[in-house]
C-alpha cells in the first residue's frame, strides 16, 4: 500500500505541476501532508515530519544557494562570468561546452557536495552556454550527471565510505571499483546530453540581449579576478576533504582546524562572495541593497529554497512512513546475486530522495546476507559496495533536493526535469551496474 501510496503522490506532483500550472511548493507540501494522511503516520508526527524535511533541507543548503545566487549575480552583473566563459571557450573549443562541464562536475563532486558544485558552477554554466549559443539545457544536465556520478560512486563522498565501513570492504580498493564503474555512466552521460537533452532549448540568459553582455564585458575585471570567487571557495573545500582524511595529513593543530572552518562550504563561499564584491568596475553601496544586486539574488534563492525546501519535506515524510524497510524486506527475500543491492538502493533512493541515506540503509539490510550471497573476498565485498553505490542514482526525481537545485537554478521545467536528468540518472545508474556485473564476472 505504501509504494501504491507513493506512486500516487509522484503521479499528482508530475500532473498538478504540468498540467494545472499548481505551484511546485504547493503540490509538494500537498503531497507530503496527503502521502502522511493515507499511509497511517500519527496526525502529530506528520507535522513534524514536515517541519523536519523543510528545516533540514534549508538548515543544510539553504545559506549555499543564498551566497551562491549572490556570487552568481555579481560575476553576470560584472561581466566576470562572460570574461570566464571567453577563457573557457578558448580552451575546450564552442563545441565541446557540454562535455567540459560534465568532466568538471565530475571532478568537483569528489571533495563537494554536489548542491554545493551545482550551485557554485552555474554562473560558468550559464556564461559558457550563453557564449557559445548553445542551449542551457544540456551543459546544466551534463554538470548534474557529472555531479551525480561521482557523488554516488567514488570516496570520500560520505554514502560509499559509510558503505564501505558497513560492509567491512577495503576502502582502496572500493575507490578502484568506484573510478572503474564511473567510466561507461560518463560515457553514457555524454552521449545522452549532446544526442538527447540538446533537443531541448534553454536560454541562458533570457533577459539580456547582446548588447548588455558587450556593455558588461567592456567593463569587466581581468580574467584571474573573475575566477576567484569560483575556484577559492572550492580549493578551501577540497582542502577540507584532504585534512578530514583518517590519516590526517595537515596534523591536528591551529592549522588544521582553520582548514576545517573556512573550507565548510557555507564559509568558503561567504569568502567567495566577498571576493564577488571586488569585480564591479566601480563598487557602489546599492549593490549591496534590497533593491541592488544583492537583492535581485535574494529574490531568485527565494524561490529556489522553498521548492528545494518542500521537497525535503516529502522525502522526510516519506522515509518517515517506514516505506524504506518495506522495499528492503521485499526485494531482499529474492535470490537476485549482484543485482540484489543494486535493487535495494535503486528502491530506496526512488522512494524517499537520498543518495546517502539509500546507501546507509542499504548497506545495513545487505549486512547481515554477505556470507549467504557468497561476498567475501576482499575484490567482491568492494564490487558489492560499489554495485549498491550505482544504485543510488536510479533515480533522482521530484523527491530529491538536487532534482529541485538543478531544475530551478536552470530554469527547467519538472516535466523537461524527468526527461533529462531523472533519465540521465537512470541510464547512469544502470551503466555502471552493468560495469560492475561484468567486472564480478570476469574476477569473481
């Protein structure tokens, strides 16, 4: 009754939004307190369970958008981001916009989140597609793919390490498996956003004609200037990663706690925002005001926190239902092999949104069965960590914050959403199952 539950709530969110034009918050927080109603959650518990997914989607990436959209706005305002797409083209070439930032979001998502990576990455995003004159809608897929991929897939991202502590698998050899089986869902993300999402056209900026970005860029900083605000937030991160390494390489001392403050990602892009600051041709204190530059980004993370937001109010009220434990009990009595904790984590991640909370609780259902599956060896216990790791993007859809990041900071639709990155992220998902089944058959 559950997963009937569910289905019905997916399907109302999918046509109230698409077909009756009902504000995405609205159908979300609908479907959440309705889902709660029908599936037997205590009238005080769905409250709160509400209240928890809103307040816990904003309390973790709320400030990040916040700061994000105002880094974003001075460098488009400034003519920073259109000097930075000018550098970029040079270097990967007009035709090639889709697969650079799919190689960096690939890249980033190793030491950052990615809502973090999405967030800090769309300035450059929009500025390349715009300069290029290409569509918004397959870079912004491809940088989610790429984000996806390795968030799921590779450590130090927290879902595979935690994974790979439960399941007691060597964490070298889970970081192997996991670069191995990202190479197919890249090669796969590539094809789908230049042969698939490229049919589907985006502005960049819809607002601006070719003679406000001459104007902006005739005034623009330098092109160093201009990447600051992007790259120093995430070398801080990065850093951040490096120094939480269990054999902590920058010690434990004065040094290594600065690291571990400035590079949180909230205070990272707080210092990126600052450098922001610095890239108008002449600062002016309204810039700074409700109806300046500061406003305009607070008027647009608005919107893109509280969708974001009521989205984390459904996965919370989702997850509160019981519904993961009912998908694990029923996928699990069958004898599937590899595919049994691919299933379970591709089941949780569909029902309740998380990445990393599909893979904890997936790796605490296969627990118990590695000896009965036949998983012991070092290689096998690190393929099975990596075969439930790949299960975790199948599949990203209205219940997943980063679904809502990425649809809102690019101005897609939740209908144009699923056929590109809910899709993206099943093809992804499958392809590197794939890699895997082929890699246990071959060493196993």
């Amino acid at each position: 009754m559950l997963i009937i539950l569910l289905i019905l709530a997916i399907v109302f969110i999918v046509i109230s939004t698409t077909k009756f034009n009902l504000h995405p918050f609205l159908a979300l927080i609908i479907a959440a307190i309705g889902y709660g109603l029908l599936s037997g959650v205590p009238l005080d518990e769905i409250i709160t369970s509400v209240n928890n997914g809103f307040g816990s989607t904003v309390s973790s990436i709320g400030i990040v958008i916040v700061v994000g959209c105002i880094i974003g706005t001075f460098l488009e305002e400034s003519g920073g981001a259109y000097v930075m797409a000018r550098s970029a083209l040079k270097v990967v070439g007009q035709k090639h916009v889709p697969l650079a930032m799919l190689l960096l979001g690939y890249i980033i998502s190793i030491p950052v989140f990615a809502d973090s990576g999405f967030v800090i990455l769309t300035p450059l995003n929009r500025a390349l597609s715009k300069k290029a004159g290409i569509t918004l809608a397959s870079t912004a897929c491809a940088l989610g793919l790429g984000l996806t991929i390795t968030h799921c897939l590779i450590p130090p991202t927290p879902g595979p390490i935690a994974a790979a502590g439960i399941l007691e698998a060597d964490l070298g050899l889970v970081i192997l498996t996991g670069l191995t089986s990202s190479v197919l869902p890249l090669l796969v993300a590539w094809l789908f956003v230049t042969k698939w999402a490229s049919r589907f056209y985006i502005d960049p900026e819809p607002n601006e004609t070719q003679a406000d970005i001459d104007r902006k860029v005739a005034q623009a900083p330098s092109t160093p200037k201009s990447f600051l605000p992007i790259m120093i937030p995430l070398i801080l991160i990065v850093l951040r990663s490096i120094c939480n390494f269990p054999s902590a390489p920058f010690g434990n001392g004065v040094f290594a706690r600065i690291i571990g403050f400035v590079g949180e990602p909230v205070m990272a892009l707080l210092i990126g925002m600052f450098l922001a600051f610095t890239l108008p041709h002449k600062f002016e204190s309204t810039m700074l005001s409700a109806t300046g530059w500061v406003g305009k980004a607070l008027s647009s993370a608005a919107i893109i926190i509280m969708i974001t937001a009521a989205g984390g109010s459904f996965g919370m009220i989702l997850r509160d239902s019981g519904i993961a434990d009912v998908l694990g009990e029923v996928i699990s009595r069958f004898h599937l092999g590899i595919w049994l904790p691919f299933l379970i984590t591709a089941a949780l991640k569909t029902a309740q949104g998380s990445s990393t909370v599909a893979i904890i609780t997936s790796a605490s259902i296969v627990a118990p069965l590695m000896g009965v599956m036949g998983f012991e060896t070092p290689l096998e216990k690190a393929i099975l960590v990596t075969a439930l790791c790949a299960g975790a993007m199948v599949i990203s859809h209205v219940n997943d914050s980063f679904f809502w990041v990425e649809t809102q900071m690019s101005g897609m639709s939740i209908k144009t959403g699923y056929k590109l990155h809910t899709l993206g992220t099943f093809l992804c998902g499958m392809s590197a199952m794939l890699t895997m089944c082929l890699m246990h058959a071959v060493f196993c």
